[in-house]
C-alpha cells in the first residue's frame, strides 16, 4: 500500500500548484502561470519553464568610467616602439637601458652602408682593371679570348653592352681565363672581385645584425614595462559590489590604492 500511498501524495501536490498558480494569475500576478481548467471547473496539471535573458556590455542604463592609473606604461606599446626603433621602448618606460640599443642600430647602419661602399669601389677598382673588352690591348679583351678559343665572341659583346655588371662576373669564370693576357692579370682581377665580395658579405651580416638588435630590444622594451608595471599591478583589485533600488544587480570596478 505505500507504493500507492506515494503516487496519491504526488498527484495532491501537482493539483495544489497547478490550483496556485491559478489563483495567483487571478491576482494579476506577471510571473504566475496560467490557470487552465476542464469544461467541468477542474484544474489540470501544467509544467513550464520561464527562461529570463539578460545580455551584458554596454546599454543605456551602463555607465563605464576609464581611470588611467599614474606612471602606467603600456607593455604592448613599449614592444612595438622597440620593434620599430630599437631603445625607444626602454626610454618609453624610462631605462637608460634603450640607449644601448639605439648605439647598436646606428653602429649596425653605419657598418652596413660602409661595407657596402667600399664592395662597390673594390668592384669598379676590378672593371677598371679589366678594361674595355672591345679593346685589343685591354687586360681582358674578346678578340685575344676569341683567338685562343677559336669561339664566337658576340654574345659576350652583347652581354658586355645589355648588363656590364653580369659581363664583369662572367669572365671570372675559367672559361673565359684565356682572355686575359697573363695568368697574373687574372689573378689580379679575381682578387679584386673577391675583396667586393668579402665586403659585400660583410655587409649582409650587418644587415642580419640590425634585424636581431629589433628582436631583443622589442622583447627587453616588453620585460621592462612588465617589471615597471608590477607595482602598480599590485595595487589594483577588483571589486564587485550589489546594488539595490528599482533593479538589483552588481557593479564591477578595478581599484588601485597609493
């Protein structure tokens, strides 16, 4: 009999809140269910479920105050000062530090464009010495390589007229070695060519060192704020507070004491 006794207690307490919730949307009551009868006047039992939406951000009745805290710096600013000129980030945030860096930069730019002057007086100094190769009497020339290699010499004319650069690193190549008129000449020239070279490649590992002193000096700009900021870090908290009045709710604020 208990098993019964249970179901009969169930149905009693799902008549009276079906039988509640009509008187209560009798009263006028906005959150109170229907009542729903039967044609003889007996209550029926009805679930529902009353879902409530609230999307939060920003609304009429929000009200967002921007408080900058004193000697804040930002951490993102300070790396893409430093990524754009090397040091600026540092004295953004106020390290001496970042003076190392801008010393570094101009070093590394002064060291590039040197470099690369003297690789192309050390390439001029060796299309000098080779001369025109138009001319018999030049240290290299196309009628003393066409001699000595019974080939045809015009496509190193045209290449000598379209791209002097390309014909001047051509004949370094031992191919063309007959058309100097010693092996000492050419060792000559080729010791020229080398020295741009040397020079040249010097000047590429500057380049690589300017682009390395980026690197640090953004992620140091970044350590920098980080450490700069962490007192101040310290001192903030956030705190949220209930509100009463027409609407309940809560407020949120970060708060920073001095």
């Amino acid at each position: 009999m208990r098993p019964f006794r249970g179901l009969a207690c169930a149905a009693l307490c799902a008549l009276g809140v079906a039988a509640g919730a009509g008187r209560a949307a009798a009263a006028g009551s906005p959150v109170a269910l229907p009542r729903l009868e039967d044609a003889g006047g007996a209550p029926r039992l009805l679930l529902a479920q009353r879902v409530i939406t609230r999307s939060w951000g920003l609304s009429e009745d929000s009200v967002y105050v921007v408080v900058p805290v004193p000697e804040w710096r930002s951490e993102g600013g300070a790396l893409a000062m430093s990524a754009l000129l090397p040091g600026a980030g540092q004295l953004y945030v106020g390290e001496r530090s970042g003076l190392l860096f801008l010393l570094a930069e101009a070093g590394g730019w002064a060291a590039h464009l040197f470099l690369e002057s003297k690789a192309d007086e050390r390439r001029n100094e060796a299309f000098a010495y080779a001369g025109d190769p138009t001319d018999p009497a030049s240290t290299w020339s196309l009628e003393r390589w066409a001699q000595a290699t019974s080939e045809d010499p015009n496509a190193l004319a045209l290449l000598y007229a379209a791209d002097r650069d390309g014909f001047f690193s051509a004949i370094r190549a031992p191919r063309y070695a007959a058309g100097f008129a010693s092996a000492a000449q050419r060792d000559v020239y080729e010791s020229l060519q080398e020295s741009a070279d040397r020079r040249r490649r010097y000047a590429r590992y500057a380049v690589i060192g300017l682009m390395l002193n980026h690197a640090f000096a953004a992620f140091d700009a970044l350590r920098a704020a980080r450490i700069h900021n962490l007192p101040l870090r310290r001192n903030l908290e956030l705190r949220i507070r209930p509100t009463l009045g027409d609407g309940a709710g809560f407020t949120a604020a970060i708060e920073g004491s001095f």
